[in-house]
C-alpha cells in the first residue's frame, strides 16, 4: 500500500494501519502487530447521569395549625377591643411554633409562626399600654369624669351638707357622669356554669349585665374591670366556653357618641343577698360606680 499524506500514524485502512515509520502495517486479528507502535483511538466517554432532583420537604401540618393560630393572635393584638383574644392565641402559637421544631418537614412555617408569636406579644402590649395611656391623657385633660350630684328634693336641698348622705345605686339603676356618659348594672341572675368553666368555687353562680351608653360628644375609651364582692369575699371570675352569652374578658372597646356597649359576665360568690360590684366606665378617666343589693 502506498503512503499518503493525508493519514497519520495510528489511521487504520483496509485491515491496514500507518505506523510511525509512515508505513502501512498489516492488522492482525484486530490488532496491530506485535513491535508496532500503533496508537489506537481513545475510547468514548460516557456522559455522566444526572443525579435525581430531591422531593421537596412540606411542612408538617402541627407547623401550619401553628402558623395560622399565630397569625390570627397577631391580627387580634392589634385590635384594642379583641386584645383578650390575641393575648390567648399568641402563647398558643408560641408552644406549637417549638414544638414544630422536633417534627419532621419543611421548617419555614415553624420558624414563620415563632417570630409572628413573639412580635405579636409585643404589639399586644404597646397596644393595651396605648390605651391605657389614652384613658389617662383623657383623666388629666377633663373634669367630667366626676359622678353628677343626686337629684334631691327641695326640702333636701335645702338640709345641712352633714346631713347629705351618700346613695350606691341598685341593680338595674344608671349611674350618670357630668359628661353624659352612663353605666348601669343588671340585677343578679342565676348561672349554672357548663361542664368545662372554670372558677365555679363558691357557694352561688350568678350572671350581671354591664351596660355603658356614651352620651357626651366625645369618643369613649372603654377600659372596664369591675369588682365584685359578695358578704364581704372577693368574687371568681367563671370562665365558660360554652355559653355564647358570656363575654370571656371585660371589652377594651371605643364607643362613639351615642352609641352603647353592652357585655355579660359571670361570677361565682358567697352570698346573691349581699352583692357590691364597683365599675368605671373608663379605669383613671372616671370614678368608679358601686351597685349593691345591700340596703344602706
């Protein structure tokens, strides 16, 4: 065979390869012969199979639960009058947010909870100290937080100061206040307390009925947290979910002029014969109003 320059040392052809001397050798049984310094081909290299995409990690469904419950607490302690609410969910979400931690998944929703909680606790209480804050700037800021004077009649009227005796109302009486703002406070009802409430302890249960009409021409800032007593013993807050009538924590609600706030709440107490409950439409903005049952 003869040479050609368009080949290279190592080209095979027709059972032929061009060895280094640019000879064309014989191929022998696929090989080159023995001596020859035939360089073969390198062989290919196959490409490199992709390593499977990895499953993407879902939240655990506890993670979520924890999630919604801490961004509906977060809502609610950024509304004055449903701060109770916020302050209940909150610490609920907190728990689950920790206890997301130790649960298989994805952990964007735990950590999303954790901090919703955290940051939410504490717009609840700049919330509340704000109005707090507000009730008092309006106690400094006016007198008519003050209790009206009794009606009297005219030979009363015309009696000694000494004589003047203070008058509590009663239950189902309205307490009024220079400003036009008035309170009032129902009768005593009986109260059977369901399966789970809680604070049920003495010997009566009894529900009252607060009721604050706003009849000055400024907003109200409800700030309400009555004090009950009964023959001469501090009352138990009842707490029970199952009734829808009951109010679970006193309102810290806005109330426009003209317009009332009405809430229910229950009490556990010593005695239904002798009942003193001491409220305040607004604590530091007005006296307080004390209604008994107890003749003075």
């Amino acid at each position: 065979m003869s040479e050609d320059t368009a080949y290279k040392p190592g080209d095979v052809v027709n059972g032929h390869y061009l060895g280094t001397d640019n000879v064309w050798h014989p191929v022998e049984n696929g090989a080159p012969a023995a001596g020859d310094d035939y360089i073969p081909a390198a062989p290919a290299v196959p490409a490199p199979t992709p390593a499977p995409l990895a499953e993407k990690r879902k939240p655990h469904v506890l993670s979520i639960i924890a999630l919604v419950v801490a961004a509906v607490g977060f809502i609610f302690a950024c509304v004055p009058g449903a701060l109770i609410v916020g302050w209940i969910l909150l610490p609920v979400g907190f728990v689950l947010s920790i206890v997301g931690f130790f649960l298989n998944g994805s952990k964007w929703a735990t950590i999303t909870a954790l901090v919703l909680s955290v940051v939410g606790t504490i717009v609840g209480f700049v919330v509340f100290f704000a109005v707090v804050s507000t009730s008092i700037s309006s106690a400094l800021d006016t007198t008519d937080g003050k209790p009206a004077p009794a009606a009297t009649d005219a030979a009363e009227s015309d009696s000694d100061a000494a004589d003047t005796k203070v008058v509590n109302p009663n239950f189902g009486d309205t307490f009024a206040y220079k400003d036009g703002v008035t309170i009032s406070v129902s009768a005593p009802t009986p109260f059977t307390p369901g399966e789970y409430a809680y604070g049920a302890d003495q010997a009566s249960n009894v529900a009252l009925t607060f009721t604050i009409v706003n009849g000055s021409t400024k907003n109200l800032d409800v700030l309400a947290f009555p004090t009950v007593t009964s023959a001469g013993v501090a009352a138990s807050d009842v707490f029970d979910s199952d009734n829808a009538a009951l109010t679970p924590a006193p309102p810290t609600s806005t109330v426009l002029p003209g317009q009332s706030l009405t809430w229910t709440a229950a009490y556990s107490i010593a005695d239904p014969n002798s009942l003193q409950v001491e409220v305040t439409p607004s604590t530091f903005a007005y006296d307080e109003a004390i209604f008994t049952n107890v003749a003075g």
